[in-house]
C-alpha cells in the first residue's frame, strides 16, 4: 500500500540522514554547496554550530543555516537564521540569540517570509538601460554589467557638465541598515558633489522637536527600557501592528505591574492593550499635554530642582522683545570668559538680583527663581522688564490650557487630563512614546515640545525606563563611519526633497542647485511610489525635465519602471554587511547564506566600479576588485569601521560579529542606555552628540546648552511658537493653500503603516498578497461612510485636487469620524497605477529649516496634514 | 508523553507572524493555511468590534490543529493515515491518505484543509518563481508525516512542526511568535516549560462540550501576573 501510493504520487524520499551523524560532511559540503569563497567557512560553521549542525537530504545536498539580519528599515533589525537548500533560501526563522532574552525571539510576518521575495517574479536578475528617454518612449532592456555601467558613467558626465554636479539629486534609505554597501554608494555621493536628498524624510523623518528641545536627533529608549517603565504615555504610536519585534516589551511592562495609558483617536490593537485608551480628536495631542503640565504645576507636582539645573526655564526673558537677556548685555554682568563656542551666557534670578547662571555646566543655585517679574537695568542704560521663561510658561497655560479649554479641543474630559497629570506627575519612571504618524502634522514639532514638557517637568529623563522617544526609522548612525562614508577630498553637498518640488524658500538654510534637478541616482529605496512627491517625481520624468534616473534594487519597483539604468543588488541573505538600530544595543552582521540570483552583485561592487568609470581619478578613492572578491572587500572594510568607529564599538573584532549580535557600549555604567545620562548625572551642556555629525555641529540650536523649552529665534517669535502651544489642523496649510478646501474636503487622509508592509517594502510579497485578498483597503468610520452612500465592500476612490487612490471601503468602527485612512506601500500596479502619495503636499513648516543639517534632518514631511473626499468609484 | 500548547491571548497582538511562519516552513501553497488568526466577531482583521457608545473590542483567536486526545478525524479515517503519534500529536500520513476528507468533515475546528491541485506547481517551487518550505521530507516511524511537495489530493494540518520536533527544536510558530505567546511541551512534564506558564493560570480549550479534549489549551484573557517566560529552554 504505502510503495503503491508512493509510485502513485511519485513521491520519491528515503531515510534522511540526521544532523549529528553528519556533523564532519556536512560542514565541507555546506561551504562547497556554495560558490567558492561566497560563505566563510568561519561564518558556516558558527551558524551550523549555533543551531545544530546541518542535515542533508537524500539527493546528497546539505541544508545550511547562516546567521543573518533582516534589514528593510522597519527598526527592527531582526536576528534570522536563513536555511539554504540547493543555493537558494528557503526558509527563515528568529536566530533568538540576543543576550538578553528578552530580545528572543525578534522578528516579524514579513521578514520571516522574505525567501518568498528573493526568487520571484519581481526580482531583478540582469542590469537593464533604456537608451532613448522615457518621454520619447524608450523601452528597458536587460544588459550587461558592461554596458550599464559604462551607459550611467556617460549620462552623468554629461548631465554633470550640462548642469553641474549638483544638479543631480540622490535618494537613499538610512544608512545604518547597511552600512557597508549602502556606504559605497554614500561614499560616491560625498566624491561626487551629488545633491543629496536626506533618507530620512522618505518615509519618516527627523522629529523637529528633538533639535528644537534638546538639540540633538532622537535620544530614544531601547525597547527592552520600556519594561522598566511603571508608566508608558503613547501617544498614538501603534506598537502592536508597527513595532512588533518590540511589543512586547509593553506587555512586560504591564505584566511587572506597570500601566500604559494609549492617547489615540481611533482604537488599534496597542488600544485593545493598554491598561487606558484616551480617544482624543486628531491633531489636539499638545492641547492635552499643556494642560497636564497646567495640572502639574498648579499641583507642584513638577521636579523644581530638576527644572532649576537642567531647563532654561529660570533664564530671563525680556517681555518687550520676547528674547533671553544675554549676560553681556546686563549691567554689572559679564560673559564669563570660558562660555563655550555657539553658546550664550544668560541670566536668571537669585534673591532678587541678576546672576549669570554657569553656561559651561548644567547648575543653578536652588534658590533660583522660576516665576516672578524683575526689573533688569542693561548696560545701554535702558531698564527692562524681565519674565523668567517658567513665569511666561505658567501665564500661558493659565490663559489657553484649562483643562475645561483643552477637553474642548480634544474631546478628553477635564476630569481625564487632571487625574492623567498627576499619575503622569507621581508614577516613576514614566515614558512618553510620541507617534511617528502623530508628529507627522505640519505642527508635529509643538505635540513633541508639549510632551517633552511633561518628560522634563517631572524629572523623567537621564533614568532608566524614564523619557520621551519617538520611533521613526533605522535612521540612527551608532558609531564613527566617517572610514568609509568619507573619501579624501569629498565634495559632499544637500538638500531637502522640499526644495526639490517647491523650489527654494527665502527661508531655507539649505542649499539649491544653480540649475536646478536634471537627474535622480536612487537606491535601496522606491520613490516612485513611496515618496510624498511621487507624482512630481513622475511627471518630470514623463516630461523629460529630470533626464535621466538610476536605481539599484533587488526587486522591480515602480521606480524601476521610470528608470534609465537598473542595476541588480542583492538582499540581505546574499551579501555580507553591518546594521544598527535605534531599538536595541546590538551590532549585527547581514551574512550572505546564497549567491546572489542571475547577474545581481554586491553593491560595494557596483559603486567602486561606477565610480571608476565616472572618473578614473575618484577611482584612488575605491578598491578594484572582481565581483567575486566583494565579501573580501566588505570584510576589510567592516575591520576599519569597528578600528575607528569610536568607543561603541571599540573592541569588537570581526570575528566576534561573524559569531552574532553584540552589544555596544553606552555611557552609563548599568547594563541598558540611558539617553541624556551624561547630561544629567554628569551636567555636560545639552546636545549629545548626533552621528555622523561631528560633536559640537548642532550646539548652536540650543545656544542655552539646557532643554530648552523657550525658543527666542526670530522665526518662533514671528509665529508665536516660543513655548509649545496647541494649533489647529489644517489652517497654516490645506486652508491657507485653498480655502475652498474648507468645504471640499471634509476627511482627514491619513496614510497609516501597514502590519503586512514596511513602507512599500514586501507590496509583492505573495503571503502578504494573500492575506490582503490582494486588495488595497480605505477604512473609514460606518457612520461617515454610511452618510456618503457608501457600503462596505464597495470600491472607493479617495481624492482630492492632487491626487487620487481606489481601494475596498472596510466600516471600522473604532476610528475617529471624518477620517479617511489608506494603507502605504502598495505599489502603483496595485492601485491602477495611482498612489496614495499623489494626495499630499508636501508643506514646509519654515522653523523646521532652521534645523536643516546636511543629508540627516530636513523639515518634516507631514504626511498626514492632507484633506480629501471619498466617492464611489466611477462615480466622477 | 503529551505534547502540547499554550497561547496566551494576553500575550496574542494579532500579528500573525506565527501563521506566515507556519506556511512558509511547511511549504503551504496558496489558498492553505495551517494556522490561522482571526479578529473575534470581526471579518477584517484587526478592526475593533463594537461602538463608541457600547465601547470597542479586538480580541485575536489563533487556530490549528488542536491535537486533540480524542481525535475525530483519526476516527473517521478508514486508511488509517489520520494517526495519534507516540507523543500524541496527531498526525497524517501523506502515503496512506486516500484523499476522502472524511476528517475535514469531522474535525470540529476546520483546520484540515485539503490539496485540490498539485501543490508544488502552485507554488512554483523551482520554477524560478518564489521559493519556500522545509526542504527535507521528515518521517515518523517510517510514515511520511512532512513532505515539502505534498501529493495532490491529501489532507493535510499543522503537525507541531514534525520536521523540526526530531531535530529537538521547537515548532516554528512557536520559534517565531514574537509576542512570546505560544509555549510549547509536553503536558505530562510538570517541568516542562508549557506546564509552569500554564501552572495556576486559568485556561479554556475550544469546544470543550465535544469531549475532544483537545491538547491547545488557550490562557485567558484578563489573566495577570505571568512568570517571565524563558526562551530556548527545551521543551
């Protein structure tokens, strides 16, 4: 029976051979399965250690296993353990390897399905150009690396002559999800004098108030600090769909005892989680947090001594002008000598009489007043009035932020914010979470200052599970990559997107292109349909304003459809590189368990040899070497960046990252980071440092050297943003642009994160397909839907004057009415070759160019400041 | 021995993380699915139930193969290839199935599903098209239990990851639930990892009142107080 039916399905299988008998065969045959020299048998074997050794099938070839990360700029940066089989990956699982357990097992729905993308229709196999322009109908045609090559070193001599270097633009993800690879290519750029577009504000973006406030970008927790939180405040970060390596770090949290109290106005599967969901209106985050701290301080439940050493808020302010009073300026006071470089020295009051409080050290005399009005006699001979910024803060919040006037514009009652506020003010330590959605508004920056406040104010920074973070991207560089990153003599040069669609501001810091953009050089990234501006990105293709696009990817995205030179990367299971993440302290290795399909190569390859061809002199500054020796290459310069990538990684060697994660260092002594520890237990001025920048580089945005809360920039003056105040949506930008649009466009569009994508990453990932029916959805409250004429089911399309994008309308009950919400990252050929990106604008909050710092932080991309209407599809 | 297993709905975020790992490791062409989770009382995944008035709720239900100890589906089967194994998971044997699904009719959870085409060429496994699944056949006392290509017209379900329990590793949703809500053992071992979480926990079981008695034992929601769970000790 069991031999006919083996016939009859021609099953064929016989014993197989088990792990432990094939220990010695199998770790020869593992390293020979492979191309020569593609896996180090150093890396096999420790893998093959690590998880047993590999078993073989009858068919005499081995199942290998290689430690790898995924890495598609989700901040998960995820240990895998990648199974090949006949030189293809087969399966994925969590290498749970972590040194601290709670880490185990980290991964996700779509990294452990990923083999699924690396053989499939989409994947790119050879280079392809198209030599006549895409306006005039020119077609893509596979190549060879040749011709690519030679073809994209001719354009962009010609373009670069026509134009100049910085005319062409230069689109990549984070660095920190390879920095090796990727880094060739930002090695390139910084040669090239190549405008650089900062990755970051593609999919996510710089939180403004982190300069803003503290100077510095994101000071975030590690998730494995969020169980040591007694308080979690979230404010609308969806954690359980967007972070879900992370997650349960939060159920830890509460299962110690702690209590996360979600601020979100639609109820998400982090609400059904949380000990509290506060359904707060959309956009009216900073309204509810001024008014806790009103509470807080009302109360004095508020850190006096913390505020006194740390804030600026005992510096004077002079009320006539609304600007700090230098010391210099004040009569018998002096700027002490020693005042740092891009600081100020300013005064506070001390038994009623001036002093300069200390500008190279985070003190101030307990005695020093916070509220008050004083009478300053300057040294022109003129007295003025003087408010310290608490006094000016406390008025504030007195006139605009009851909590009878904040349950007004939020909808949370009174009753709420006052019992909130003082658990917030009582329960230690608390952590804010700020939502990357939540602060993508064009007043996103003033929901942070408003929640920093409460982080500040109640002493909850520089302690372990206390502070404020806000989780937007792998954009974190963790250590010194200046060794590869920077060639000799680099020419490096950028500039936000926004200018890029609107054309330069007279309000920039940024620089702009004397010709403008003529070319776009992408990589690891798909702007053509991710991008806010995707449709410009489209249109000056199609009309041939931008002349020439390059890409380098693994899959066949939109924009590869736009582009005139493809060239074939690899994913992450077929080369070897290094990433980082904000999320938790381990440096890890991608390792390559396969070669790389049809043509692709490692694109350390790929950038050296471009870069050759564009210039031979750039050529000195990039090894030459075939493509069969990229791991060797990788290698060595994997050894210097861990040499000279400064104390994080001081002592690791490339064999300890060939063995698995390792944690970097951090300044504290216990055993997780504490953000802003340095500052609050050792009082070093305000900001850390932000890598890749070079310390001191953003000291001038808190010339205070405190968190600084009140901000006397002329520009935060002229908009009356010098203490975080609550603004209403849309009136700076959707009304300002159109006021019909009042009327016309009743919804807010919201493009929420996806649990079955990470940005337009795995949009043709055949398990997330099914799992979506292959159906791009619009959510929306029964009741607006039903008031419309809309059942559920029906195909929708949600439009406005930009832009349009159909999808099958799902009745969710638990979102806040007159929202529209469309999931990112489905490709165009999803969506009838629209986007969802073609809705928005992208609307440039000018505080936000003040912070502007080269290819790292640009103004925000407020992704969800948009209006639309929604219809019956075909109903036009 | 009793293998079984705990899903902490506490725990569960919804993110079916354990159902992708499930079809990738055990090569599930389309339109299969082992393991399932589902939104209570919702047709969409993850939307909340409920009104503002009445209050929401989203609460998330994973179901497989219960392993029950009183099988139907190992009653009905006349070939005999619906089997309760040594260690008492239930288990099919590829060889023997006759491709009747007596068992899908009979199982009380739905979780059987059958092979209506031929499974590799669904998949396009080797074709150039997407490439998943354990590769090896695994066998238990010489039946084929796990086989990448299942033949065409075979029912199949989740076996506890055969393929890697003889390996002495944990099944792969288990491996891979990122929440830490799947704990896996023998029930028969009070030491065993799956016995302390559930030791004092109130649980429930699907359909208890048909006497399955089914070895997926569900933590309830509201359940507090949970010891830190340890990953990777054995099972």
């Amino acid at each position: 029976m069991k031999e006919h039916n083996a016939r009859a399905q021609g099953i064929e299988h016989g014993p197989r051979q088990t792990r432990r008998g094939f220990l010695k065969t199998t770790a020869a045959a593992s390293v020979a399965a492979c191309a020569a020299g593609s896996i180090t048998p150093l890396s096999q074997a420790l893998a093959d250690d690590m998880m047993g050794d590999s078993a073989m099938g009858t068919d005499g070839k081995a199942l290998s296993q290689v430690r790898s990360t995924c890495s598609p700029n989700c901040t998960g940066a995820c240990g895998m353990v990648a199974a090949t089989y006949d030189g293809k990956v087969r399966t994925l699982i969590q290498a749970a390897d972590y040194g601290d357990d709670g880490y185990n097992p980290r991964g996700c729905l779509k990294g452990t399905s990923f083999n699924t993308m690396m053989y499939g229709d989409d994947r790119l196999l050879h280079p392809m150009i198209r030599e006549t322009p895409y306006k005039d109908g020119g077609q893509l045609r596979a190549c060879t690396w040749d011709e690519a090559l030679d073809f994209a070193a001719k354009r962009i001599r010609e373009i670069t002559e026509k134009y100049g270097a910085d005319s062409i633009a230069v689109d990549y993800q984070v660095p920190p999800l390879n920095y090796i690879n990727k880094g060739t290519f930002i090695r390139l750029v910084n040669m090239s004098g190549w405008t650089n577009f900062p990755g970051y504000e593609m999919n996510g973006d710089l939180p403004m108030f982190f300069p803003e406030t503290f100077g510095c970008q994101c000071e975030e927790l590690e998730s494995y600090a969020w169980e040591d939180s007694r308080l979690t405040l979230n404010f609308g970060s969806n954690i359980m769909t967007t972070r879900l390596p992370d997650s349960h770090f939060l159920t830890k949290s509460q299962e110690a005892g702690g209590k996360v109290i979600y601020f979100d106005p639609n109820y998400t599967v982090t609400a059904s989680k949380a000990d509290e969901w506060v359904r707060l209106a959309p956009g009216s985050d900073t309204a509810v947090a001024l008014a806790m701290a009103k509470v807080m301080i009302d109360e004095k439940l508020y850190d006096e001594a913390f505020v006194k050493t740390y804030t600026d808020l005992p510096l004077l302010v002079n009320t006539a002008t609304g600007k700090r009073i230098p010391a210099s300026a004040v009569n018998g006071l002096e700027r002490p000598q020693d005042t740092p470089e891009k600081r100020e020295a300013y005064i506070a009051v001390v038994d009623g009489t001036p002093v300069v409080i200390n500008p190279t050290r985070l003190e101030a005399p307990s005695s020093v007043e916070l509220e008050g009005s004083y009478r300053i006699e300057l040294k022109t001979g003129e007295t003025v009035e003087a408010k310290p910024a608490f006094q000016l803060l406390k008025e504030l919040l007195d006139r605009d932020y009851t909590a009878a006037k904040a349950q007004n514009i939020s909808d949370v009652p009174a009753e709420t914010i006052e019992r909130l506020a003082r658990m917030t003010a009582t329960i230690k330590p608390a952590h804010i979470i700020l939502g990357g959605s939540a602060h993508q508004y064009h007043h996103g920056d003033l929901k942070g200052r408003a929640l920093s406040l409460l982080a500040v104010i109640t002493g909850n920074v520089g302690t372990l599970g206390g502070g404020i973070s806000d989780y937007i991207g792998q954009y974190k560089v963790r250590f010194k990559p200046a060794s590869w990153f920077m060639p000799a003599n680099a020419n490096a040069t950028s500039t936000p997107y926004h200018y890029f669609v609107n054309g330069p501001t007279e309000t920039m810091t940024a620089p702009y292109p004397k010709n403008g953009f003529h070319a776009l050089v992408t990589g690891w990234a798909n702007p053509f349909d991710q991008h806010a501006v995707c449709d410009v990105l489209r249109k000056r293709v199609e009309s041939g304003e931008l002349e020439f696009i390059m890409t380098c990817d693994f899959l066949h995205t939109t924009t590869v459809d736009y582009a005139d030179v493809v060239l074939p990367g690899c994913a992450w299971y077929e080369k070897t590189d290094v990433c980082t993440t904000p999320l938790h302290p381990y440096i890890q290795l991608q390792q390559k368990a396969a070669d790389p399909p049809g043509e692709a190569r490692a694109e350390i390859w790929i950038f050296s040899e471009l870069a050759r061809r564009i210039d031979p002199a750039w050529g000195e500054q990039f090894p030459d070497f075939p493509p069969e020796d990229s791991e060797k290459q990788i290698e060595a310069v994997l050894a210097k960046f861990l040499e000279t990538g400064g104390d994080k990684v001081a002592g690791i060697t490339v064999e300890d990252l060939r063995r698995g994660p390792v944690k970097m260092k951090h300044a504290n002594p216990e055993e997780k980071m504490i953000p802003f520890w340095d500052q609050i237990h050792n009082h070093v001025l305000f900001p850390p440092p932000s890598l890749p920048n070079a310390p001191g580089s953003t000291d001038h945005f808190v010339p205070t050297g405190r968190i600084e809360f009140y901000k006397d920039h002329d520009r935060f003056l002229e908009m009356g943003e010098q203490l975080p105040v609550w603004k209403p949506l849309f009136e700076d930008t959707e009304y300002a642009l159109d006021p019909s649009a009042r009327e016309k466009y009743p919804f807010n569009y919201l493009t929420r994160n996806s649990l079955y994508r990470v940005h337009s990453n795995y949009s043709s990932n055949p398990m997330m397909l099914e799992l979506q029916d292959g159906l791009p959805r619009v959510w929306m409250n029964p009741d607006d839907a039903a008031a419309k004429g809309l059942a559920e089911g029906d195909e929708v399309e949600v439009f406005n004057d930009r832009g349009h994008v159909n999808g099958k309308l799902v009745y969710e009950p638990g979102l806040y009415p007159k929202q529209c919400i469309f999931e990112m990252g489905w490709w165009a050929r999803y969506t009838e070759d629209s986007s969802y990106n073609t809705l928005i604008y992208p609307f440039i909050n000018p505080i936000h160019e003040i912070y502007f710092i080269g290819a790292t932080w640009s103004t925000n991309m407020a992704w969800n400041e948009c209006l639309c209407d929604v219809r019956k599809a075909g109903a036009k | 021995m009793k293998l079984g297993m705990a899903i902490d709905l506490d725990r569960c975020i919804g993110c079916r993380t354990c159902m992708v790992v499930c079809k990738n490791h055990n090569a599930q062409p389309e339109g299969i699915w082992w393991n399932r989770v589902f939104t209570i009382g919702s047709d969409e995944h993850q939307v909340a139930t409920g009104t503002r008035g009445a209050g929401y709720e989203m609460a998330f239900m994973p179901v497989s193969c219960q392993h029950c100890e009183n099988a139907s589906c190992v009653k009905v089967c006349p070939t005999g290839a619906s089997y309760t194994a040594d260690d008492g998971t239930v288990l099919v044997d590829y060889e023997r199935c006759i491709g009747c699904r007596y068992c899908l009719a009979a199982c009380p959870y739905g979780v059987r599903q059958f092979n209506w085409e031929d499974p590799a060429k669904t998949k396009g496994v080797d074709e150039d098209r997407y490439c998943y699944g354990y590769p090896l056949d695994s066998l238990d006392e010489g039946r084929l239990v796990y086989t990448r290509d299942r033949p065409q017209g075979v029912a199949e379900k989740c076996t506890f990851c055969h393929q890697y329990r003889v390996e002495g590793e944990k099944p792969a949703c288990v491996r891979g639930c990122p929440a830490n809500a799947r704990i896996f053992g023998d029930l028969d071992d009070p030491n065993s990892d799956v016995s302390r979480y559930l030791d004092g926990r109130p649980t429930s079981r699907l359909r208890e009142e048909l006497g399955n008695d089914p070895k997926v034992l569900y933590v309830q929601a509201g359940a507090k107080q949970k010891p830190q769970l340890v990953y990777g000790e054995g099972m």
